[in-house]
C-alpha cells in the first residue's frame, strides 16, 4: 500500500457561514425565507435587533422627514376640526301689558318669567338673565339692538292684551341677525284660566325654540 501523493491537494471542505444579524425588519423576513427555503433550521421568524449604530446619514434623514410629515398631518387635522359649537344665547324680554291694565301686567310678568324658565331647560340653548335684558331692552331702541347688547342670536317678545274678562297673549321669536320674525303666535282665554293660558303659551314658544335651529 503506497502513500497518498503529497502533491495532490484534497478538496476543501465547505466552510459554514454564520449569516449576519438581521437589524431591520425586512431583513429578518428575508433570513426567515432564505432558512425556510434552504431548510436550514428553524422557520420561526428570526428576532429584529435594531442596529445600535444606524445606517447611513441619508437613512437617519428620511426617517426624521417622515415623523415630520406625520406630526403636520396631524397638525393639519385638528386645525380643520371644526370647534364645537357653543349654547345658542336667547334673549326673553317682558311681554308688555297693552293699555296698562293691571291683570294683564300681573299676567305677562308672570308668563316672561315662566317663559325664561322653560326656554332656559332647551338643550344647546342658553338664556341671559332677566334683570339684564329688561334694565338693556330700556336703554335701546330695538329689541334688536337689546338682543345683539346681549349677545343673544334669538329674542322672544310679545304682548298681553285683557278685554272684557278675556285674555290674548301674542308672542313671536326673532332672529337678530337679520331681525326676521322666526316664528309667531297668539293665544286666547279667560282671565278665570290665565294659569291654563300661560301653560299653554309657555310650552308653545318652548317647543318653537327647540325645533329652530
């Protein structure tokens, strides 16, 4: 049996390469296929270890463009958001009693407070205090001018007319804005019911508030 030839090299065994840590996303799924593929080992998705050293200066600035353009978009979005929309504010001035009868008086203070009182528990809508719109509906002109003085965009006025042992109440809602009679009435009954008509009235301008928008 003779020696192997020295001068006769062998054929070098395949060296096994440790394939690099993925260091983002997409490179781990490539190391998971290229193992599923080849059948080297396990085809669980190999763990992202972010690269404490980051790429390169341009990948640093992309990076810093995107969170820039996602905090102005959403920047953008809450500047387009509409604001909420506040309380509506409503001015209810005294009805005024016609030919300054007593009972008609005591009725139409009566109906105003009753009025303010029902309009004030509309939901979205809010009253300005009595005292005031009546001390600024003296002071103006226009129950208009009064109404804008309160920054009210809505009024409500009327009268109280008494004629042999009856009642009629008048009551009418306005837009300030362009002073246009919104919505108006009138109600009819005996000074032996002036309860039942105030009721009555009160729960129609109240139902009229809530239906105008």
């Amino acid at each position: 049996m003779t020696d192997a030839d020295p001068t006769i090299s062998r054929k070098a065994a395949p060296t096994m390469t440790t394939p690099p840590t993925p260091t983002t996303p997409a490179q781990a799924g490539r190391e998971h296929w290229r193992r599923v593929l080849t059948g080297g080992g396990s085809t669980a998705i190999p763990r992202w270890t972010p690269d404490p050293t980051p790429g390169t200066a341009a990948d640093s600035a992309r990076i810093a463009a995107a969170r820039r353009d996602s905090t102005a978009a959403a920047g953008g979005a809450a500047a387009a958001a509409p604001a909420a929309a506040g309380p509506r504010a409503i001015a209810v001035f005294p009805l005024v009693s016609v030919g300054n009868d007593a009972q008609a008086s005591q009725a139409a203070e009566g109906i105003t407070s009753e009025l303010a009182t029902a309009i004030s528990r509309v939901p979205g809508v809010r009253v300005s205090s009595q005292t005031t719109a009546a001390a600024v509906r003296q002071g103006v002109s226009s129950p208009a001018e009064a109404a804008r003085a309160l920054n009210a965009t809505m009024l409500v006025e009327g009268t109280v007319q008494r004629a042999q042992g009856r009642l009629r109440v008048s009551v009418r809602l306005v837009n300030v804005g362009n002073d246009s009679t919104v919505w108006a009435s009138t109600f009819n009954g005996t000074t032996a019911d002036a309860l039942a008509l105030q009721d009555s009235t009160v729960r129609a301008v109240a139902a009229a508030v809530a239906a105008t928008r």
